[in-house]
C-alpha cells in the first residue's frame, strides 16, 4: 500500500420511512446524527466528515474500520433515542483512500464511497440474501460482501431493532470501546438511578452486543 494511502470504512445510511416522519422530526434526526458523529470521532482518532447525501440520507467515513458496527449501532442508538419511530438503514463498505478527506463526502470518488451507498440500496430494495428477502426480514444494515463482519451485522440488527426510546438513549452513552463499564456514572449522566440503568442495560443486551463487537474487533486486528 503506498505511503499516503489508507483504509477506511465508509457508512451509508437513509432515514426510515422520512416521508412519515415530517421535515420537524427529519431535522431532528440529523441533529442526532451529528451529535453522534463528534461523539465518535473520539474513538477514531478524527473527525467522520458527517455528510448529507441524496436528501434524507447521510454518509460517514471511518478512520478505523474495525469500527464501522460499533459506529453503525451508535447511529442508530442515537436516533431510536429520539423516538421508536426513528431508525436508519446502513450500507457499510471497506476500501482505501489516497491522501486527506475532504469536509463534503459527496465529493468523495474512492470506490468504497460508491460501494457502501450501492450496499445502502440494497437493503432498501430487499435484495435477496441467501435466497432470503431482506424486505421481509426487516434487516436495516450490511456489509459490502459476504464477511464475519457481515454475518455479525445481521445478528446485531435484531438488536438494534428492538430497542425502546430508554434503551436506546442508555446504549449510545456506553457504546465507547474504551466504556469503563461505571454504570453510577452512566447514571448520574442519564439523571436515574443505578438500578435502573442496569435494568435497561441488561434488557437492551448490551452485554452480548459489547462482547461481539470486542470480539470482532480483536479478530480484525489479528487479521490485519
């Protein structure tokens, strides 16, 4: 790989049924999105270059790929947050980039730019997985290819699509991969109890989601 060329993980995602939600409810979701992408851009080490893309839809690119289902799920923590009504659909790919990233990703050309939004179509589409179609699973995120890190997305996207408004505003202040597992402070934060934010923590899955996520990260590393 030349000096100046790097691997990044892109995310693609659109708003569910934004047609529904109003340009009120629109708006707020983008604002958590933002807000969600600054809080993120401490795991990577650099901003995400949060983009608005095609109208509804928005695109990030990730400096640490190994991170792109951590980041995927904080996304949508963040918008389900704002309400059960609020999710998004996620296309992820992986690719390299030469040089600097601009502030506008649809100014982007690598072609993990384009990949990730085709992966976002998609999912919309209900294109068929495994003679499966997505349309009647409700599956909302992906990877590009058949991966590990593709069969975990599907895992953890039943998951993410159960979470409650509580659970979901508890999940994205613990989604950090250096999370310190303080559910007091998350508390104190939260404004509720201990016990409470255990209960919802427990109820979310938390456990299990952190546990694959590390795994797959660890696994990535090895594998890099």
């Amino acid at each position: 790989m030349p000096q100046n060329t790097r691997k990044i993980a892109v995310l693609t995602g659109d708003l569910v049924n934004s047609t529904g939600l109003g340009p009120a409810k629109i708006e707020r979701a983008f604002a958590a999105l933002e807000d969600s992408a600054a809080t993120q851009a401490e795991w990577m080490g650099e901003s995400l270059h949060f983009t608005r893309h095609r109208g509804d839809g928005w695109q990030v690119a990730l400096a640490e790929p190994k991170y792109a289902l951590r980041s995927a799920l904080a996304f949508r923590a963040a918008l389900r947050a704002e309400g059960e009504e609020f999710d998004s659909y996620i296309g992820i790919a992986e690719g390299e980039v030469e040089g600097e990233i601009g502030p506008d990703l649809n100014e982007e050309t690598a072609k993990a730019f384009s990949v990730s939004g085709e992966k976002l179509e998609h999912v919309k589409s209900g294109e068929a997985l495994a003679d499966i179609k997505l349309s009647s699973t409700g599956i909302r995120m992906l990877y590009d290819r058949a991966t590990p890190q593709d069969a975990l997305a599907i895992a953890l996207d039943g998951y993410a699509s159960e979470w409650t408004q509580v659970q979901a505003a508890t999940i994205q202040e613990i989604l950090s991969p250096d999370y310190d597992l303080n559910f007091s402070k998350t508390a104190i934060k939260l404004g509720k109890s201990r016990q409470t934010v255990t209960k919802t923590i427990r109820a979310s899955q938390y456990v299990r989601i952190s546990l694959a996520l590390a795994s797959m990260e660890t696994w990535i590393d090895n594998n890099a």
